[in-house]
C-alpha cells in the first residue's frame, strides 16, 4: 500500500484526515503516534483506517500508519492556536493540506525584510500593484512563492514571501501597529517530505534560502515552504527535485508522484511539465529536474471556458442525442472564441435534469446518448483544439443508487457505512437536498470506489471541475491532486467552492471559482455597490492569502444563479462581459449567455438570438486571446480617472500590463504592452477622464472613441493608433499627451503608448 502521503499543516485546534492511499477495503490498517512534542495528550484511534487528528501543542508529530506490508510514518506539523486562520474565508475545512520536515527547528528561518513598500514585482495571479504599495487592507495571511536554481554544486531553493519586510498582521497598517512598532517580518519553514530519501541534515538555511548540495540528493527530493506571521501561517508551496541518470528521464522508474509505481501503470509526466526548466546534468552524467507541482497547467491560465447545460443545449431529437447536439455545435464555439467544454455531469441519474443526482458513477447516461457519444464528442473537440473537463461529484449519490436504496433502513447493508445518518436513520445531506445521500469518507470502500471512477474518466478528458469541493475532506482532494497529475502533469482541476478557500491552492486544486468577483459583479449590476468593487475582489484574492501563482475562473452567471442580462438589463450585461474578458483569471460563458437567453436551466431558444451581444462576446474572448496585457499573468492596477458625464458609481477604469518572467529574455516582445479598460454598468453614456498615455481607440470595436473633437466614434484611420503615438496625441483634444477622454457605453480597451 502506499505512503499516506505528504505531510499536513495546521494550528493547534485544528484537525487533518489521516488515511491510508489507494486503500484496499478488505485489508488492516492501524495508526499510532511514534513522536509528540513534550506536554502532548493527543491520540489516535490504532484501530481506525481512517480519522481526525488534532494535535493538542505546537510542534512536530511523527505518526506510523501500519499496513499489511510495511508501516509509514507521516508528519503533522502543528503551529501555535494563535496562527490559525480562523475559519473565516482565507480557510477551509480543518483538514488542511500541509507539509512539514523532520526536524523543522532545523529548516526554519526568519525572512529578510528587504522590500519597504511590501509589494515587490507586479503580476502574479493579477493581483493589483502600484508604486505605491499594498492598497487600503494589507494581507491577513502570508504568501510564499518557491523559485529553484540548479548550480554545479547544489540545488537552491528560494522562497519569495510576501508581504516582506512588514507585518502582515490584521491590526497593523503598513507602518506597523497601532502603537507605530513594527511587527517582526515574515518567516518561512522549510520543510521536506516524510517519503524522500533526504535527511534535514543534508540541507542549509541562510534566511530564506535552502540549498541541498548535489551529492546529497537522493532519487527524489519534494521540498515545501510555509509562510508564517505572528498572526497566521499561510499557504504551503512546492518543488519537486528528481535526479535521472545519463539518458534517462528524472521519472524514469519512479512515474507516480507519491513514489509508488502507478496503477495503471503509465506516466506522462515528461520534461515539458518542468516549470522551472531546470535540467542540468553533473559530472557524473546525472541530471535534475524540478517541477512545481502546486503550479496551474500552463493552458489552463489563458482558457476561454465555455459550460454547457447538457440536456437543454440543443434539439436531441434532431441531432441523435444530448451529446450528439452539442458535437454538431463545436463550430459555433469555437467561431465564440472558447476553448475549453466544461459538461455538466454525464453519467446515469435518478432523473433530475441538471445531472448531479449520480445512480452510477461509471456510465454515461443513456438518455445523453451513451458513452460512445460522450467519446466522440471529446474526441471532436480535441480535433478542434479545445479541452473538455468532466464534472466531477464525489459527495455523495442519488437516493436511487443502488448502494444506497440498499442501505437505507437496513443496518445490516454491506453499504450502510458508505454513507452519512442522522440520529434519525436519515441520510446526511446539506441543504435539505431530498434527493442526495452523503458519502461517508471514513469509509475505505467508499475511497475506493470514487478513486476508481477517478481512474474511469480522467484518461478520457483534460480536468475535472470538482462539484461541492468544500464538502470533501482535503486528505482525498490531495490524493486525486497527486493521482491524475502523476499520469498527466497538464490535467486541470478545478473546484466549485463557495466562498473561494487559499489553502486548496496547497496541492488540491489549480485553479478556483472567483465567486468574490462574481458576487461584486451582481451587486454592481443591482445598483448596491460602486463598479470599483470588482476591482477590491480582485484584491480580495490576495488579502485571503492566495498566493502569486494562484489561478482563477471569472464568471457571473451560472446553472446555479439567474441570468445576468434578466437580472440587471442589458447595460450592465454587456459592461459585466467586458469584466470577464479584462479582468485576471480565465473568463467563463454559460450557454446561451452570449445569445441573450433569460430563462437559467431552460432549452436554449435559437430562433432569435441576440447576434448584438454574441458579435460583443466574440470580439472581447478574440482580444482577451489576442493581447498579451490581458493575460491572466500581466499586471493589474489602479488608475485615476473621472467621470465628467454620466453615474460616477457605475464607471471604474484600471489598467493592465504584460510583464516579463524571469529575465524576459522569452518573452517574444509581449512585455510591456499595456492597456486602460474603462466599465461603465449604467444605461447613459459615461464620458470619463483617464490619467493614462492611452489612444482613444477602442480595441475592441476599432472605432474612435474620444469624448470631444473631431472623429469622435468614426472608424480610424489606417494607421491611427501609430500615428498618435508618434505624435503624442492621444485623440481627446488636449494636448497635454498625459490623458484621453473617452465616451464609454459598456466597455472601452484603449492601448497604452510605449
């Protein structure tokens, strides 16, 4: 059986799930504490495969899984109660997915604190910055981002923390507490893995900087790092080291990234998923290379995400079945701009059309047209180019899976510990859902199964959007993290968590549902928040503790909300669309929202659709692929500007830059292309003021679209946009060179002189 995994990281108060991976249901497992810190009472249960464990005194704790085969010994390193997160939105459930070393007094140093302003380089998850430091409401939580050098000598790993040099504390300000003392910059430990073949001895500190010589290195060497604040720890980040031998492959012998060989035996994480690009080869003929697993997919940053409603996407009869209609339809999305399908669930269900209502978890609904169907509809839109992600429900069941029908009322089920009861008999469930049972994960058997369905459908598709991930302990989120990455490094998943949670950034999920901004959005539209408010959610990502590398899907409307168009109207609509495609992260459509459709779950109506806003959906997924300043990397920060006609409350203006990595010496040239995007949410036409050297052409219409003078709203031009760089004139009638005004029905996306 396998190790239990890398190791966890919490507070004291708070609980980790302990279990073993890839479990067998029929075999004996049994946990026991080999090591606690002095004054520790804490306990496990020896007879239970799975549990809580809560430690009970800072420190570091040794636990010992035994298995039939072997026993494994996993590390729980506590921080103090104190640095808990709270249980406010920066958290999760308690089972936080952590990683902690064997001795980490030894791997634990204090941070610099070089950097005064506390923002360092803009960029990251797009997480606004500007010269002057954090805005208004500096991170509760810290940040901490691995970079890795391979010398001739030695492996260096250094960790770049965030905010540096002052407190990130929630009662200080920038200058330090209310007392005008600063607080004691940011640490970070350093910590390895329990599973590795490389000893704390073996690696230096020097501040923020480990460095493990090479011939210490042994065939593999995971290596993670939490930031810590005298309020809270923060979000673990990795890398992974694996050495190859003279014409072999660092993974050769060693495909699954929990060191065990992979069940179905194949691997396809290859050199092209090495993040850090190191591959350097010693005198001996060795070479290393190191990934960062916590890292997104590199397709996944970009993606224009498309979900479809499955059964009220198209006429089935028409087309031969559910799944049938969609593949004839992949023209159209892909003229749309998206591409990435995300499938509402697909396989057999009690009847509920939405689909998450699982009756089994390994066929695809006949009534969507079977799995042949569902087959040739990924593999379609793989010919295109695009992705499909399965959604993925591991919760729970329908109440008429046969597993559960089969338990309910009778105590004697081979499945009656599958599932969640009340004192009452009565399935477990949130919300009063009367059709769904939930899982029971201490079950070994119910771990399995999931675990298979895993193996059932990843191969088939490029990532999983998670249903209800918060509903899941972690401990299983980070096994199928390792599991589906350890055949395909490039496999996305992403999760459904309401609000969004920075620790499942820690090897759970790769990218997360921006529900903060899509909130704000809905607010704006209703009038009971300024437009400025999307950009404090954007800021709210970093301010939770999400860290640089973090990724993001910006949305507003879903099957599970009402129409954005019916709700708010159409200004507001098209100004909103503007935000997805503009704003950081990878921007989502809902079927039948570029159409103008009203009803959420109703057949999409294709007898009129609006062709106005599929043209306005077009052009900004066409721009948002087309301009490096729009990526989900590039920069994001405030500019001044205002609103001369018009409702100053329904216009925010911001700008976006692309930035080089590294020493931008890759960068084909797309550093230093800059952009002001200008929303205006209101039905009147704004005519805002920005302080920025923008041109008055609108990229999105190509039209002209400065406030006062002459050519205001005609086409420009051949050459229009040179041309007024050239000349230093940015079109508004002023000569200042410095500014533009510009009349803003919805969204303008004026370009910013070099």
């Amino acid at each position: 059986m396998r190790h239990p995994g890398r190791p966890r990281v919490c507070a004291v108060g708070e609980a980790v799930e302990i279990a073993p991976r890839d479990p067998d249901p029929s075999a004996d497992y049994g946990w026991s504490i080999a090591r606690a810190p002095a004054g520790s009472t804490a306990a496990v249960d020896p007879d239970a495969a799975v549990q809580w464990f809560e430690p009970d005194r800072p420190g570091r704790y040794r636990l010992r899984l035994r298995t039939p085969e072997t026993t494994h010994e996993l590390t729980v390193r506590a921080f103090d109660e104190g640095l808990s997160p709270d249980g406010d939105e920066a958290t999760g459930p308690p089972a936080y997915s952590g990683d902690a070393g064997d001795d980490h007094d030894a791997l634990a140093g204090k941070v610099a604190g070089d950097d005064p302003d506390g923002t360092g380089a803009s960029g990251g998850s797009g997480l606004p910055t500007d010269a002057g430091g954090d805005p208004e409401g500096a991170a509760d939580r810290p940040r901490v981002h691995l970079e890795t050098a391979v010398t001739d000598e030695a492996v260096v790993i250094e960790a770049d923390v965030r905010p540096r040099g002052r407190s990130a504390g929630r009662d200080a300000d920038r200058a330090g507490d209310a007392d005008g003392a600063t607080a004691a910059a940011p640490r970070v430990e350093f910590l390895i893995d329990d599973r590795d073949d490389l000893s704390t001895a073996a690696a230096t500190v020097d501040g923020r900087t480990l460095t493990i010589p090479r011939e210490r290195l042994g065939a593999r060497a995971r290596v993670y790092a939490v930031p810590v604040t005298d309020d809270a720890y923060g979000v673990t980040d990795a890398v992974d080291v694996r050495r190859a031998r003279a014409g072999g492959d660092a993974r050769d012998g060693d495909s699954d990234l929990d060191g065990d060989s992979n069940r179905n035996g194949d691997s396809d994480r290859n050199a092209g998923s090495d993040l850090d690009g190191d591959r350097n080869a010693d005198a001996d003929g060795d070479a290393f290379e190191v990934d960062r697993p916590f890292d997104p997919p590199s397709w996944a940053l970009d993606t224009r995400i498309y979900e479809v409603y499955v059964r009220t996407f198209d006429d089935s009869e028409a087309a031969g079945s559910h799944l049938d209609a969609v593949r004839e339809r992949l023209g159209e999305l892909e003229e749309l701009g998206v591409d990435t399908l995300w499938l509402t669930p697909v396989l057999e269900h009690d009847g509920a059309p939405h689909g998450y209502n699982i009756t089994d978890f390994f066929s695809v609904a006949a009534d969507l047209g079977g799995r042949e169907a569902y087959e040739a509809l990924v593999d379609a839109a793989h010919d295109r180019g695009m992705r499909v992600l399965f959604d993925l429900v591991c919760n729970h069941s329908a109440r008429e899976h046969p597993f559960f029908e089969d338990a309910y009322g009778n105590p004697d089920s081979p499945y009656r510990s599958w599932y969640e009861w009340d004192e009452g008999g009565e399935p477990g469930t949130y919300f009063d859902w009367e059709r769904i049972a939930n899982f029971d994960f201490s079950s070994l058997a119910v771990r399995r199964h999931l675990l298979d369905a895993v193996d059932e459908w990843a191969p088939l598709v490029d990532g999983f959007r998670c249903d209800m991930a918060w509903a899941v302990p972690n401990g299983f989120w980070t096994e199928v993290h390792d599991r589906v990455k350890a055949r395909d490094a490039e496999f996305l998943l992403l999760d459904e968590t309401i609000p969004y949670i920075p620790d499942f950034q820690a090897g759970l999920f790769d990218m997360h549902f921006d529900s903060t901004t899509a909130f704000a959005l809905r607010e704006v539209g209703d009038g009971n928040r300024a437009a400025e408010g999307v950009l404090e959610a954007v800021e709210e990502r970093r301010r939770v503790g999400f860290p640089e590398h973090a990724s993001f899907m910006l949305y507003h409307e879903n099957h599970d909300e009402p129409r954005y168009l019916a709700s708010y109207g159409d200004a507001a609509a098209l100004a909103a669309a503007g935000a997805l495609a503009t704003l950081p992260g990878a921007p989502m459509v809902y079927a039948g929202q570029e159409l103008g459709q009203l009803g959420r779950r109703d057949r999409i109506d294709r007898s009129a659709p609006r062709e106005d806003l599929r043209e306005h959906y077009r052009r900004l997924l066409a721009l948002r692929d087309e301009r490096p300043a729009l990526a989900h990397r590039a920069a994001l920060s405030r500019v001044e500007y205002a609103v001369r006609d018009g409702d100053p409350r329904s216009v925010v203006a911001f700008r976006r830059e692309a930035v080089a990595e590294g020493d931008g010496s890759d960068d084909d040239g797309r550093s230093g292309d800059a952009v002001v995007v200008v929303l205006n949410f209101a039905e009147e036409t704004a005519r805002v003021r920005v302080d920025a050297p923008a041109t008055a052409t609108d990229l999105v219409t190509g039209e002209r679209v400065a406030a006062d003078g002459p050519g205001s709203g005609t086409e420009p031009a051949a050459g229009d946009e040179a041309s007024a760089a050239a000349a230093g004139d940015d079109g508004d009638g002023d000569d200042d060179g410095a500014g533009v005004a510009v009349a803003v029905d919805d969204v303008v996306v004026l370009p910013v002189r070099r």
